[in-house]
C-alpha cells in the first residue's frame, strides 16, 4: 500500500520536513503535487516527478526530480517552489498569524489518479506565544512575548519600503524565545501612508517603551530590519547604541536614501526619508551630481531599481554626506546581502558596513552573508520564492527584487540558522558582561 509522510506533520515554518513516499513499484514514476491556501485566499500549488528507487521508496531529503518545478535534492523544494495559481500574487501569509499553514501533498500516478495525500502544517507561532496590539506614546506595533516566563532577550522588527508590519518575523522570533515588537512606522492604521518625513524620535520613544515595559533580559535590545528596514537598522543602532545591543540588517542599506518609491507624492521620491530634532537627514540622492532614475525608469523589464541606486553611488562625496555612522553601534551586527539583488546593491552597501567597522576596529563581532545569485526577498524558511517581479506597495511601479528562485530558498534557510545563532552569541555576551559588572560591583 503506497503511503506519503511529512516528518514532523505538524511544526513552526523554519522546521525542515522529511517527506517520503513508501509501499510503491520500484521504478515508477509518481508526481508529488501541492496545494496551499495563502495570504487572503490565494492558492499556491507545485509539482515534481520523481522515480521511484528499487526499496519502493521516494525521500525528498535524498532523491532529485526528473521534471518539475524545481531541480537538484531539496527537502523542502516543493514549498519555496510553490506558485499562485492567481497571477500575480505574492502574499504567502496568512492575515492572521496565529493561522496554521496547511498544504496538501498528493501522490499521483502515470493515470493521473490520486494515490494518496498527507497534510505538512506550518506554524508561525508557538504555543503559548502571546500577541498583543501595542498603541503607545503616538507608536503603533504588535508585541509577541515567548511561552515561557520573563524577563526576555528583546527584538524590535522592522518591516521594509512596503510599509505596515511585520507581524510574522515577529512571531517566529517569539517562537524562538524573544519578546518581538515588531513596529510600524508608515502606512499601519494610526501612521502616515508614506514614508517620507518620518522622526528617529518615534523609534526612541518605542525603544523607551521596550525598556520600560519589557525590561528586557540583560538589558538587551536588537533591532532586525529588512530593506529599508534594514537601512533603518543601522541607523537606529547608531542613533540609540544606549538602547539598542545588537544589529541584523536584511539586504540593508549602508547609506541614507530618499524616500524612493515609498514616498509622499507631495514631497516626491527624492525627497527625505528620515527626520532627526525636526531636520531631514542628509541622504543619497541630495545635492548629487550622478544621480539619475532613468536606468531604471527606462531599462529593459524587468526593471531594476539597483540600476538607478548605483548612478547615485557614482558621487563620492554625496555617498560620504549620506553615510550611516555605524561606527557608532554599541554592539555586534549581522548583514545578510544578496549578489544579484534588483531593489539596490546590498552586497556592496554591506562591504562598505563591514570595511568601515574594521576601519574604526569595532569592538563586536561583524558578520556578512552574501548569498550568490539570490535577490531583495531574503526572509526565512520554507515559504515559496518563486514571485520575483511585483507592483510596488506603495508607488505601484513594477520591478524585480532579482534571485533565483532555489538561490533565495538556500538564502531564507542559511540566513535564518545564523541570525539565531547570531542572536544566541550577542545574549550570551551580554549575559555574561552583565554578570561580570554586577560580580565586580559587589566586591570589596
């Protein structure tokens, strides 16, 4: 009798899965074909073909497909290579984060009859994770505190030039045992619709909230952000290293940008993004004499929008005045870049992180991903990868991220592994800095 398993059925999304096929004819070539009901009701599906070995067994954590969807051994390739059957969607969570993700996993025949079916459950929260809407001091967010009791290490998510917030990196890190705030700053009910014009000061009054209401474990606060986000990252590390202890910046920018195709039409996209003691911060496409939008207004579809970041690169000078002082960061930090990344070079912009924290001889570990053919949408495993092209959330214009579907599945798995890792070391050290002050206060 032909059976299929996914081991373990039921867990949170960033658990591997072994499916296997059992009971079958040795040699036969079965189709294993999935179906996902994602974001707001949009049905993602898959298929792969594989032969069946001379055991009357398929293992996906060993056996290749012979056509499909995806190509070479990938435990998982049915998930990330997974596409809406809606054209252009790209949405792959639920509204409602506390919602599991079901997909169904088919077995089918030469015939084309349906063999037999399992259920793979993927879960952004954890049980007893809590979540709570948080409305404070002008700031908007939803809090995810861990099961188990406080006081906890702390994240604050940022989500990127999309806007809203990331409610579902917020509640894996919960999962994962970090209270997560994971903050809105524009276009979330309360918050202006754009990105322009946004005060540091909000972020310091929400880092003053984490403080005060959290108290976090060790006093530590890191700050995760993806994009702008991540640009956001670096800048906030630098602005409050009083507050924040540890920086993971996803695909960031290692200068201040303008409000790009985030921005308030009233200001436009090359005007100012972020505001400190009420005065815009100087940013890239300020004052600069090489800066142009046509490369990517005007290139081949897909666009790309790197194109246009790296004319504005040209100008030293311009690139000197908007630089984020991350010399600055009281702590270790993360980047995680890509190397065929459409929405800007974040490769590059992380190697000049990297090179100026050598340069100032950073007192904290400095750790830089750089993932090869992968694009902009590094976020963590299994979820599909395969929606490369989109509308703008914002302005609505239509480019690429860039990647390749595998190369950004290998990239949201591996870079996930070490932002834990990463986030286990900087608790670690600063437990044990902590511990050591307070030894060496109570000695004579």
């Amino acid at each position: 009798m032909i059976d299929i398993t996914a081991t373990p059925g039921d867990d949170l999304i960033d658990v591997v899965r072994r499916i296997t096929v059992s009971g079958a004819q040795a040699g036969a070539l079965l189709t294993l074909r999935t179906q996902t009901v994602r974001g707001a009701g949009t049905v993602w599906t898959s298929r792969a073909v594989f032969r069946v070995d001379d055991h009357g067994v398929i293992d996906l954590s060993r056996d290749a497909p012979v056509e499909g969807d995806y190509g070479g051994v990938s435990p998982m390739g049915l998930i990330w290579s997974q596409v809406p059957v809606e054209a252009g969607k790209r949405e792959v969570f639920p509204p409602d984060v506390s919602k599991a993700l079901t997909t169904c996993i088919e077995v089918i025949d030469e015939d084309g009859q349906v063999l037999t079916a399992t259920l793979l459950i993927q879960r952004l929260v954890a049980p007893g994770v809590q979540r709570h809407d948080m409305h404070v001091d002008g700031c908007v967010g939803t809090l995810f505190l861990p099961a188990t009791p406080g006081p906890h290490p702390v994240v604050l998510v940022l989500n990127g030039s999309g806007g809203g917030i990331n409610e579902p990196r917020g509640a894996l890190y919960a999962s994962r045992g970090y209270a997560a705030l994971a903050l809105g700053y524009f276009k979330t009910p309360g918050l202006s619709d754009y990105i322009s014009n946004t005060p540091l000061e909000y972020f310091g009054r929400a880092l003053d909230w984490i403080a005060r209401e959290l108290q976090p474990a060790s006093g530590f606060i890191a700050v995760s952000g993806q994009s702008r986000g991540g640009e956001l990252a670096l800048l906030l590390g630098a602005t409050y290293p009083d507050r924040i202890k540890a920086v993971i910046g996803y695909v960031p920018g290692a200068v201040i940008h303008s409000a790009q195709n985030a921005a308030d039409p009233a200001t436009g996209r090359e005007g100012p993004t972020w505001l400190l003691d009420g005065k815009p911060l100087p940013h890239l496409w300020e004052n600069n004499r090489t800066a142009s939008w046509q490369p990517f207004d005007d290139g081949p579809p897909p666009h790309r929008h790197e194109r246009a970041i790296r004319t504005a690169l040209l100008d030293k000078e311009a690139v000197e005045r908007a630089r984020i002082h991350v010399e600055n960061i009281d702590g270790p930090v993360l980047l995680i870049s890509a190397t065929d990344d459409g929405s800007w070079p974040s490769s590059d912009y992380s190697r000049m992180v990297v090179e100026r924290l050598e340069r100032e001889k950073h007192a904290y570990p400095v750790r830089h991903l750089d993932f090869d053919n992968a694009g902009h949408a590094i976020v963590f495993p299994y979820v599909p990868t395969t929606q490369l092209v989109y509308a703008h959330p914002v302005s609505g214009r239509i480019s690429t991220g860039g990647g390749e579907p595998a190369a950004n599945a290998r990239a949201d798995e591996s870079s996930w592994r070490e932002v834990l890792a990463f986030l286990d070391a900087a608790v670690h050290s600063r437990t044990s800095n902590t511990a050591g002050d307070s030894l060496r206060q109570e000695q004579p």
